[in-house]
C-alpha cells in the first residue's frame, strides 16, 4: 500500500525519476522537461507511472512541472 511509504520517499522517487530522464549519461542523452513532463505522466514502454507513483503527487506534478523545471535549470547551469 502506497500509504505505507513516507510522503518524503514518494516525493524523492518523483524527483529521482525527473533528475534522471533529464540527465545525459554516457548511454543517452539527456530528456527535455517538455519530454521528461510527458514521460511521467503518460509514461512509455518502460515506465507506467500509475504502478510507480503515487497518484496524489502525480497530480501535484501535473499542477507545478514548471516549478521542477526551474529547479532544475537553477541547480544544473
């Protein structure tokens, strides 16, 4: 049960998961938001974000991506 996992390691797997589709490594380049966005919430071939996430902070994403863009573009420039 989701509910059984602290709010701070759900939040962190969400912010996890962003911080590593928009990273390059040395097997892929790194994501755009606009991708990563779409990734997270539709989800693709490897990842289906309703299995993985909770449902609440998916929404909270949905509402503010923008804010985790400009996180991450302050603490990666």
């Amino acid at each position: 049960e989701t509910d059984e996992i602290p709010v701070s390691a759900r939040i962190v797997s969400l912010a996890d998961i962003y911080d590593a589709l928009r990273s390059k490594r040395s097997y892929k380049p790194g994501l755009t938001h606009k991708q990563t966005r779409r990734i997270i919430l539709d989800g693709d071939d490897r990842f289906d974000p309703r299995c993985h996430l909770d449902p609440k902070l998916l929404d909270i994403f949905a509402e503010n991506h923008d804010g985790m863009a400009e996180i991450w573009d302050s603490l990666s420039g």
